[in-house]
C-alpha cells in the first residue's frame, strides 16, 4: 500500500507499507517430497518513505 503525501502538502514525498503473511498464519510454502516440507515466512512488515526532488 502506498500513498503519495503530496495530498497533504508534502511535495514530492511518499510513504509505503509492505506486509506479508498478514495474519502470521503457519502454511506450507514448499514441498522437496511428500515427507518433507518447508513452511512458510512469519508476519513481516516494512516501511518506507521516498523523496523525489
């Protein structure tokens, strides 16, 4: 999810969110064979904030 802060009078900067596994639920992201799988990444969170001049 982004958003360009422009809209509230900040020319120029925006901001992002980034979040996978949003519910921090346990899944099987890959299978090597039937007996041996891998599960998947926790919850994770990024922000950040860009400025174009």
């Amino acid at each position: 999810m982004g958003y360009d802060l422009a809209n509230v009078g900040l020319k120029g900067i925006s901001a992002q969110l980034n979040v996978n596994n949003l519910a921090d639920k346990r899944y099987v992201a890959a299978c090597n064979s039937l007996s041996y799988c891998y599960f998947g990444a926790e919850r994770s969170v990024v922000g950040s904030l860009s400025w174009a001049f």
